[in-house]
C-alpha cells in the first residue's frame, strides 16, 4: 500500500533560501550508486555549477526534461 | 511524487480559473475542496450518478475530492461516485463506518499523537490510506518527523501549507525544504498539495497563481 518507489525532489515549493540545502543534503543522503530526480521549474544550471564545485567528481548529472515549463535531472552519486 | 494545487488555494475561483492556475504552475492537477462556500461550485452542479445530463469535464485532472466533516452516507456514496468517475480519490477528516470501494480513500490527520494514531490504525485495519497536514509550527520546528515514522507507510497525500508565494517572502516559513527532501529520500510517490498557511494569505496566493511567472527563485524568467 505504501505509495513509495522512486525518488522525487521537487523543490518548487520550497522557499528560495532553503532549495540548495535542501538539494545538497539530499544528495549527501545518497548511497553511492543511487540517484534522485529534481523538478524544477527552471534550467538548475547555476546548481550545476556549484555541484561541480563542491561535489567534483561525485555526481551524475542527466536532463530528463527540458522545459519549457518544468526540469528534470536526474543527479546521481557515483559508485565510489 | 506529484505536486497539486489545492481549491483552498483560490477559494473563490471557478474550476476553469484553478485549472488556469495549475498549468501556470506546471501544477499536476487539483484538490478540490467541496463545501466551505468555494466558488468551484462542484458540489452545485447534478451529480452524473443522479442525472446523466450534467457531466463535469474538469480542465486538469483532480486527483481528491475533500469532504471536510463528518459526510452522510448518502453523501459520502454520491461523491465516491463521483471521484470513481474522475479517477480522482476522497479525502475524509473523520472515519467512517462504510466505506466506498472500490475508490481510493485517504483519510487527513495533523501532528496530534492521538489524532495520527487513529488515522494510523484506521488506515491500517481498513485498508486505505493517510494524508497529512503539518501545522506551520510543527514545519518549523521539525516534529513532523516524528509523525511521518508513523503514517509514511499509509501516506497518499500531503496538504503543505507555507509554500507558493509565502515562501518568496524574507520571513518565509521554514521546515518546507526539510520535509520535501525527507519525502524524496524515502521514495514518496504520492500526492503533495500547496494550501495556504492562514487566511490572511490568500490574496498573495490569487495574484502569485493568477501571474504568468516562475514560481520566485529569482533566476526563472518570466513566460
């Protein structure tokens, strides 16, 4: 009955001052080998650099959707 | 999991002016809240089990029909009808005695122990499903996780208030993003409908839904 299979960030709803954090912490919770898809309402390019900064080497990073009204990106943490 | 917009978002709208304000937001779809003096006027129209004449083609898809109360059974049967049709679930505040199958029920608890035990054990014995509704403070405060241990398992539905245009505020609620993240690290496939947090909130909700923009972030251009 659960209604729990894949994993879904949406952070449109979330305040501006919380949705990087929240992405991070969220990633950091990764297993290696798992991923996450993040949905949002505009292209995360700007996370995406920051990602590349602070996570060099440990991530996926694959567009699922490209607008024009919603993103989705699968970001994964690499086997280690 | 997919994010909708709740009719107690834009009280006064018709059904065509939320299904507007849903595919402005890239919305899934509705929780339509019957009763309480909406101007959605569903519960208004014939209902197709009692005259065929009157079928309601909503605009997006609505994923729950709200009965806040205590419904009568001769409502709770009509309404179950109703959601069949839509494809859409029934959102119930109390338990009750017969249920509608075969249409998926949720039954809407807060952060109260006694009040999610119950839900819990109802949920479970009959089972059907849970949905809740976290007060602000609990949000800021984070004993939703103490909550959702409990009712993740049954959870179908979340009604979220604080997001939307209170989040773009500089004294934005907290707790929404630790939530969020909380329900994608654990796989959560339901449903999560944006309410507003207070009354006092809703004409920021109107122009926020009503605007053709992003949703705030500050980096989405305007469509």
């Amino acid at each position: 009955m659960a209604m729990q299979t894949e994993r879904t960030l949406d952070v449109r709803p979330i305040p501006p001052r919380e949705k990087h954090a929240t992405i991070f912490a969220t990633f950091d919770a990764l297993a290696p080998g798992e991923a996450f898809v993040l949905v949002n309402d505009h292209d995360p390019r700007p996370l995406r650099y920051q990602f590349e900064f602070e996570r060099s080497g440990q991530f996926t990073w694959e567009y699922l959707e490209q607008g024009p009204e919603v993103w989705r990106v699968r970001i994964g943490r690499t086997a280690s | 999991m997919k994010l909708l917009l709740s009719s107690d978002a834009l009280p006064t709208a018709s059904l065509e002016v939320l299904g507007e304000a849903c595919r402005r937001k890239a919305l899934a779809g509705l929780e339509l809240v019957l009763g309480c003096g909406q101007g959605h006027h569903y519960e208004a129209l014939r209902c197709p089990v009692e005259a065929d004449d009157e079928v309601v083609v909503p605009p997006v898809p609505i994923y729950w029909l709200a009965l806040p109360g205590r419904p009568r059974l001769s409502e709770l049967m009509t309404w179950a009808g109703e959601a069949h049709r839509l494809g859409a679930g029934l959102l119930l505040w109390e338990p009750v005695e017969e249920l509608p199958r075969p249409v998926r029920v949720a039954l809407v608890h807060g952060s109260d122990p006694a009040a999610l035990a119950l839900a819990v054990h109802w949920a479970q014995s009959q089972g059907v499903h849970t949905c809740y509704q976290p007060e602000p403070e609990v949000l800021r405060q984070g004993g939703w996780e103490a909550v959702l241990r409990q009712t993740l398992p049954t959870l179908a539905h979340v009604r979220l208030p604080g997001s939307g245009p209170e989040g773009q505020t500089a004294d934005a609620p907290t707790g929404v993003g630790a939530l969020m993240a909380h329900l994608a690290l654990k796989a959560y496939k339901g449903t999560v409908a944006l309410i507003p947090s207070r009354l006092e909130q809703l004409p920021a909700w109107k122009a926020w839904l009503l605007r053709r923009r992003g949703w705030g972030c500050g980096t989405a251009t305007a469509c």
